[in-house]
C-alpha cells in the first residue's frame, strides 16, 4: 500500500512539472510571437512615417520625388565656386593647368574621356554624382602636391571620404584602362627605337632599356617594421622599374619592402623570365660587332651579371684597366637615363617623392598609376618645369645607396658579351 501511494504520488509530480513545462514553452513562443509583431509594427510605422516625410518635401519644395535631390539633409554645404569658375568661365590659363594639375588642358580633357567608362557615377534620389572631370581634378592635385584630404575637399567643395574615394577610384581606373596602352612590353620596332635612343643620347649602343629602383617614404607601418627599414634607416616601399631610351617606363615592378634585395625583386619578375628566354629582342637577334647578339639591358650594382643584363665592373682598391673605366663611364651615361626619368617622375607627381600617408594596399597600385600618368604626358609633349625638379629634390629624403650584388651563373657568357662591349667602346674612342 506504501508503495502505491509513493508511485502515484510520483507519477503526480512528473505529470505536474511536464504540464508545467510545456506551459512555459508555449508562454516563450507566445513572447517571441508579439516581439516580432511588434518591431515589424515599428519599422511599418517609421517607413510610412519616411513616405509622409519626403512626400510633404516634395510638396514643399516644388519638385518631382523622381528628380534627384541635391543634399541629404544631414550632409553639409560646401562650396564648389572655385571648381565652377574653372569649368564653367575658363579662368585657368595654359599655365595654372601645368601648375595644379601637371598637365596641359588638352591631356586632361583626353585623360578624362579615356577613364569616363569606369569613372562615372549615376545620380541617386538623395545626391548628385560628381561629374568626371571633377573626380580627375581632385585626384590629380593629390598626386600631384601630396595635399591632406581636408585641404583638398575644402578646395573642391567635398568631403575628406570623397577625395579619398576619387584617388582610389583614378589609380585603379589608370591600371585597368591605360596600362595596356601606354605602359607595356616594347615590340620590334620600339625595341630599336628605345636602342637608338640610348645610342644617341648616353652613347651606348644595342641597350634596350635600364632596370632601376625607386624607394618611396611611407609611415611606419604596425606590422613587420624591420621589413620596411632601408639601408637609409628610414621606411619606404621599393619599386622596380624598367626604362627605354625615351625616358618612359615600360614595366613597373612593386611595391615591396623597403630592406628587400633588388635581385631577388628582378628575378621574381616578368621581366627576368621574359629577357631570359629571349623575349625582348627580335628573332633572329640584331647584328653587333660582326655577330648576332640580343639587346641588352643595364642593371645596377645589386642585380646579378648575364648575358642579356650587363653591371659595370666593380672597383676595387687597385685601379680599372682603361677599356673597363671606359664601359664603366658608359654604363653611368645610359643609367642616367633612367636616373633622369625617375627624377621627372618624383617632381611631377610628389606624392611619390614626398612621404606618401596612404593605406600600403593601395601604394603599389599609386606608384604604378603615377608611371602610367608620366608616359602620358611625355608620349603629348608636356611641358617640365624645372622648378618642380628643385622642389622634388629639395623635400626628398636621398634614395638609398645600391649594394653590390653577387655575379650570375652564366658569367663566362656574360664576360664575353661585356668584354665585347669594351672593344666597341675603344674602337669609337
């Protein structure tokens, strides 16, 4: 009897806490229900409440809810006269246009039709899209005085997040759009031009382009520091850069930490696998000294000695022979070339001889929109002002000295086409 007054006095708690249970389940579900009833409610009722609102501004304002507004209304009025004068009433002359925008007007007109298909913007129901050229301005007077955002958005009547925005926008509109065009791999008969050109100006026949390095100050970033500390002690990215006799760029190459080697950076690149299966020089091979040879190109005292890229003689305490000392001064004449081309290139665009404040991701992609922006205007004839030149080097810090590099695996080749070289020079003496 005992037994079954415990067993039923169980089964009574057990039938208590499962209804009990099942009670609480249904109250829960019930809870969650009204929630959601209730911030749909709430988002209805602020949704309308939006609707009324722009329908009484409309009303008010005069104007069809399909036309574009103007402003949002948290946004703040800037004004955009000096913009508009300079559009609208012409107030640059030839000369304003080189100093703020380090082109001609006809080349930023042409740059603008050229980036109008992945620049342009379409007008929204609460803003107006900045037209085209105004994108172009702005991000041009960036690169060209390295300005603060502020200080440009306030010139043009934007926002800081908008100047920042049109840079970005224009670097990667030059790298998809113009690169093909104006900063490629030379052909045959660029090859001999860009040769000639070396030949004429620096003396040094059968040369194809000089392989250089540009170092660019950045800030200290937050991570792998000891990456970006160049032999100078100050942080920078380093950009690998090929130039023609015409001092344009051809193949730009970066952008990696400033302590990185120059020799790994060239044998890591397209153009190393390129010159070294012959293709850059046409087939067959040009005629020099009585033999076909490749052209060549010159490389600086880190980059490794082969048969298609030749390195001065290195000096050591007992002095050259007189043919070395000669290859050597005209290897210096042709790497002026190159010397010169970096320096126009650093004093129109100073954001590159300045210290650039922007993200590293988009520095590479800066570095090589700027190459692409001086091929323009040297390839239309541009004028260069001396005066940048001063200022570029005058604000600069000094790039970083070249460290001598190891010699080539195919140096036995690579001392005959040099030694033949030398005999071309003292036959010309």
């Amino acid at each position: 009897m005992n037994e079954d007054n415990r067993l039923r006095s169980l089964m009574f708690t057990m039938t208590y806490m499962l209804m009990k249970r099942r009670r609480d389940v249904n109250n829960i579900n019930i809870q969650r229900r009204n929630e959601i009833q209730r911030r749909v409610r709430h988002r209805q009722y602020f949704l309308q409440r939006q609707k009324r609102m722009l329908m009484m501004m409309t009303a008010v304002g005069g104007f069809s809810s399909t036309v574009g507004m103007r402003t949002r209304p948290w946004t703040t009025m800037r004004s955009t006269d000096w913009w508009e004068r300079v559009m609208t009433q012409n107030e640059f002359q030839p000369s304003d246009w080189l100093d703020k925008f380090r082109m001609s007007r006809e080349t930023f007109f042409h740059l603008c039709d050229e980036l109008r298909p992945r620049l342009t913007r379409q007008d929204t129901s609460l803003r107006r899209a900045l037209p085209v050229e105004k994108r172009v301005a702005l991000a041009l007077w960036r690169l060209a005085a390295n300005t603060e955002y502020r200080v440009i958005g306030a010139l043009f009547g934007v926002g800081k997040s908008t100047v920042c925005c049109c840079v970005r926008d224009l670097c990667h509109a030059l790298a998809a759009l113009l690169k093909p065009a104006y900063l490629r791999a030379p052909a045959g008969g660029e090859l001999r031009d860009s040769a000639q050109a070396f030949l004429s100006r620096a003396g040094f026949p059968h040369c194809a382009s000089v392989v250089a390095t540009l170092h660019t100050a950045i800030l200290t970033p937050s991570a792998n520091t000891a990456d970006y500390c160049n032999p100078e002690g100050w942080m920078s990215v380093l950009t690998q850069v090929s130039v023609n006799g015409l001092g344009q760029f051809w193949d730009v190459c970066g952008s990696f930490p400033g302590g990185t080697d120059p020799a790994e950076i060239l044998q890591c690149s397209r153009l190393w696998s390129s010159a070294s299966e012959g293709g850059l020089s046409p087939d067959p091979p040009p005629p020099f000294m009585g033999r076909p040879l490749r052209y060549v190109l010159l490389g600086d005292g880190s980059h490794p000695l082969q048969p298609w890229l030749l390195t001065a003689y290195p000096e050591g305490p007992a002095a050259l022979p007189g043919p070395q000392r000669l290859f050597n001064r005209r290897v210096a004449e042709a790497r002026g070339v190159a010397a010169s081309a970096l320096l126009r290139l650093r004093a129109r665009w100073q954001c590159l001889a300045r210290r650039n404040d922007c993200r590293l991701d988009l520095l590479p992609t800066m570095v090589l929109a700027c190459c692409i922006l001086h091929n323009v205007c040297e390839a239309r004839g541009d004028a260069f002002r001396p005066e940048w030149q001063e200022e570029a080097v005058r604000v600069e810090a000094s790039q970083p000295a070249i460290p001598r590099g190891g010699e080539g695996p195919e140096r036995g080749e690579a001392e005959e086409v040099r030694r033949l070289f030398c005999d071309y020079f003292q036959q010309q003496e």
